[in-house]
C-alpha cells in the first residue's frame, strides 16, 4: 500500500514504522533518521513536496561523484543507497522489507590475512565510519595478493606496491585512490611497526600519473 506521507512527515514516519518492527529505538533515531533526512531534505530543495524517486536517484548520483572527488567515504555512500532504498519502497508499499539484508565482500581472505586486518583493527579505535572504509581498503590490497599465492608481507617490495597501485590506478577514480591508499599506509605502518612489513611505501603517496 502506497503511503501518503509528505516530505516532511516521512523521515519519521519511515523511523516509527522501523519501532513498531521492533528495531532498537536509540539506534532509529540516532543513525536512521539523519540518513533519512538527508535525502527529504535535498528534495525539498528542489521544490517538492512528495517523494520522488527520480530526484532520489539523483541525490545519490551526486554523492557518488563526491565520493568519486575524495569527498565524503565508502560508508557515506552506503548510507545514502540504503536510505534511499528504504524511502522507496516505504513511499510504494508503506513498508520496508530488506533491512536484514547484508551484502558480502567479494574481497575474501584467507585465516592468516583475516587476523591481520583483525590484528590491526584492535590496534586503536576508529570512527564507525571509518573503520568500514579501512577494512574495505586493507581487504582489496591483500587480497590482491591472495590472488598471487603471496602471503609473507615482509617480502613485498618497492616494486610490488608500484604495480599494486598501477592495478588499482585502473579500477577507481583519483580521488578514490588517493583514499585507498591513504588506509594503507596507515596499515604498512602497523605491519612495519610489528617487523612484518621491510619495504618503504613512499610509492603508496599517489600522484596521479598512470
């Protein structure tokens, strides 16, 4: 059933139908409702007064490209599609039906590079936020070298990092790069920090020549 709710009735709306599922209050109204009304509000920007999905597709168009430039995270991204989604189908049917569902990551890895990544996220404390964009960047890097039967990081050198950014060069924008790399980094410094990691990672400091 199609609801009716106005722009500025359905980020709340959407919320007390998220408590009636039984969802923990605090976190509706704490995480739920800002990405909610994030997206009502660029809407009403546009002059509107009922959702519409083509300016929602538009408002998360926009976020990619920020997203793209080095703008804003992965995570912001994922908040805005999973907002966007939930406002569509509670605008269309008056109910939101894929909350549970959780995507996996393609980036599989092996017992010893999963404790590595575990290892070096118990090391300090991270925003939630950010901590989803390290574990996405640190899972691409080693599972490039998953790919390769690679498993000793102590014995990666200059040269492999120099072709590991040529191959992620080819897969993302600049701004996305730079980001990635700038987790990884961080991540080489704790290995270094812990003597599994020897090579220097100046190369990782991209310039945007491909």
């Amino acid at each position: 059933m199609k609801t009716e709710s106005t722009l500025k009735e359905l980020a709340n709306d959407c919320c007390l139908y998220l408590e009636q599922l039984g969802y923990e209050k605090h976190g509706i109204w704490a995480n739920y409702y800002s990405h909610y009304n994030s997206v009502v509000k660029y809407l009403q920007k546009k002059g509107v007064e009922y959702y519409d999905t083509t300016l929602a597709d538009e408002y998360v168009a926009e976020r990619l490209k920020l997203y793209d430039e080095g703008k804003i995270s992965r995570s912001a991204i994922n908040n805005a599609r999973k907002a966007v989604d939930h406002l569509t189908e509670f605008t269309t049917t008056g109910q939101i039906t894929r909350l549970a569902v959780k995507r996996g990551t393609k980036y599989k890895l092996d017992e010893g590079f999963e404790n590595l990544l575990t290892m070096f996220l118990d090391s300090r404390r991270f925003h939630p936020n950010t901590k989803e964009d390290f574990k996405w960047a640190i899972r691409f890097f080693l599972f490039y070298f998953q790919e390769q039967k690679r498993f000793n990081t102590a014995e990666y050198t200059e040269t492999d990092l120099k072709e590991f950014v040529l191959y992620a060069s080819k897969k993302m924008s600049f701004g996305s790069l730079n980001n990635l790399l700038g987790y990884i980094r961080q991540f080489l410094d704790y290995l270094k920090s812990k003597g599994m990691f020897l090579a220097s990672f100046d190369i990782l400091k991209y310039n945007g020549k491909r």
